[in-house]
C-alpha cells in the first residue's frame, strides 16, 4: 500500500520545505493543500478516512503545517474532531518547524546538562520556537526565564506554557533594557536564543560574563546572530566554558526529529504527534 501524506497548511503556498522532508522521509505521495481553514477540514479529512479498509488506514497520514501556529493548532483540532471512532488517521503538527526545532535544541541541551531544578534562560521566547523550548524546558523540570522585549507577552507565554504543564516553574522577563537582559541572565545553566532571524539578542561580553553557563543555544541562522560569538555551524563547541550550538549545529538534529515522526505516523492510523510527542519522538533517536 503506497504511503500517502495529506499536508493542509495555513499559508497560501503549502510548504515545499515540509514537502521535500516529506519525500526524503521515503513517503511515496504527498498531496498538498495550501490556504487551509477549520471550515476546509471536513471534505479533507474524510477524503482521508473513507478511501482505505481499516487495516489499510495507517498508510495514510496528515500534516499540518505554515507559518502561523495557532492557526495549525484550530486545524489540529478540526481535523481530530472529524475523526470517529477507529475511522481516522495519524496527524502531525509543526507550524514553522516549531515544534521539532524545540525539540532538537532542548535535546541538544540534555545531553550536556540535567534540566531538571536547572535555570535556564530562552530568549525571545514568545515566538513558536521559543514558546515550544519554554514549554519542553518546563517539562524537564527546569526553571525557566520566559525573555521578551515585552513583559506583557513574555507574561502571556507564561500562562500559555503553564495551561499546558501546570507544574511549570516560569518567570516571565522583559529584556529590552539593559538592566532587565542582565537579571534574566543572571546564574542561568542554560540559554536558547529563540529571536526572529537577524536579531541579535545577547553581546559576546554578556554571555562571557555568566560564569554559571554551561550550554548557549542559538536557532538564528541568519546575522547578525542572536547569541553574538556563537557560529552557525557550531554543534557541541566549547567558548569560553560552555557548550555552545548555532543554527545549522542544531539544524541537522531538528532534520532527524521531523522525519522520524514522519515516519512514526505511519506505523498507528491513530496518534496525534503534537510538541511533547515530538520530543519524546526525538528522545528516542538520542
Ligand atoms: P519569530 O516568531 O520570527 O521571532 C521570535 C521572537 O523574536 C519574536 O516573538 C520577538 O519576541 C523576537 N523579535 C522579533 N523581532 C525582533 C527584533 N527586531 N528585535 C528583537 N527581538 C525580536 O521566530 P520563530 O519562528 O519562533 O523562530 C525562532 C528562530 O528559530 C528564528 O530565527 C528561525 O529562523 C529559527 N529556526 C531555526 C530552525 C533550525 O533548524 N535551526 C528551524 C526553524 C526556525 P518579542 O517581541 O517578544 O521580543
């Protein structure tokens, strides 16, 4: 039975970046959809769940993806509410790469670190990126700084992240002065510059000055950088007493954990592969 991918995305062009993964993740047909609402999902879904016998259903998946996550997770949630009974297949949700990107930078640092009771800063966190590494951090056990230039969304990406992890132990910083910047870095383990891309957030000198950092992670692959002195092709390097990573050193482990769960979705028709599945996906590679 061939494997099928079904990918509804919210921008107007479905993603060629989530179809080429796709492809390379050795799934024979991906049948992609662009510009997709919750009122689209119907007709979608059930052309997914009425084609194929029961036992046939696993060979079919769906992934929602674009750029817009909390538009993803309404299709998430009309795409499972459409399911019924054993009549449904196996959906992913990565908006922007969100989730798997998360996933590989707070896997990358566990592998250094042990998060749980650790103070852990991320930068920028009110993004997807960073929202889903606050989220994953907090899941970890570790204490986390919540950044932002704004204390307002830096507060609301707190009471997202704790809806969803209510033993979250978050404290939400506003990081557009200088004083605000220096206590959220202050005796932090472990930073995640989650920033839109070319936005630099944390001098060299500053990052330097934490004596107590042991991993800085960047996702900014284009400069200027968001952890200034922390390359792009770093994966693991060591700058002045800490582990360090860049985009493209966290790039390749983000790679694995988007097409393992690809493949993931076909061996169930009935999983739901949201942020924290995502990561216990990627947990499993390491
Ligand atoms: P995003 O939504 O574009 O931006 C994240 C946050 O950056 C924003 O919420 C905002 O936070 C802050 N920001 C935006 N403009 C700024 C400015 N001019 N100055 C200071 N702060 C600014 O980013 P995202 O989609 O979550 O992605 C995060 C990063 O991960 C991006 O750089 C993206 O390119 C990268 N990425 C990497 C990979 C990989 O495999 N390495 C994969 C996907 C994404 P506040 O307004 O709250 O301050």
């Amino acid at each position: 039975m061939r494997r099928i991918l079904i990918q509804l995305d919210t921008d107007p062009h479905p993603s060629t970046f989530d179809r080429v993964v796709a492809v390379d993740a050795g799934i024979d047909e991906v049948f992609s959809y662009g510009a997709v609402t919750p009122q689209d999902i119907e007709p979608l879904v059930h052309g997914a769940m009425f084609t194929r016998g029961p036992q046939d259903l696993n060979s079919t998946a769906i992934f929602i993806g674009g750029a817009d996550v909390t538009a993803g997770e309404k299709l998430l949630e009309a795409v499972t509410e459409t399911f019924f009974g054993p009549v449904r297949v196996s959906v992913m949700v990565d908006s922007n790469g969100s989730n798997s990107t998360a996933a590989a930078a707070v896997l990358a640092a566990r592998k250094h670190v042990s998060l749980s009771g650790t103070g852990a800063l991320v930068l920028a966190a009110t993004g997807p990126v960073g929202q889903r590494a606050v989220q994953l951090l907090a899941m970890e056990g570790a204490s986390v700084r919540v950044a932002s230039r704004s204390l307002q969304r830096a507060k609301q990406t707190c009471d997202a992240v704790a809806a969803a992890v209510p033993s979250a132990r978050l404290t939400a910083c506003e990081t557009a002065s200088n004083g605000g910047l220096e206590s959220a870095c202050r005796d932090v383990v472990v930073i995640i510059a989650a920033g839109a891309a070319g936005v630099e957030l944390l001098p060299a000198e500053r990052r330097r000055s934490i004596r107590t950092l042991k991993v800085a992670i960047d996702l900014n692959a284009v400069p200027p950088f968001g952890l200034t002195g922390v390359e792009m092709t770093d994966r693991a390097v060591e700058r002045n007493g800490a582990i360090c990573y860049g985009a493209i050193g966290i790039g390749g482990r983000k790679m694995k954990i988007h097409k393992a769960a690809l493949q993931k979705l076909f061996e169930e028709n009935d999983q739901v592969l949201d942020t924290e599945v995502i990561y216990r996906i990627g947990a499993a590679l390491a």
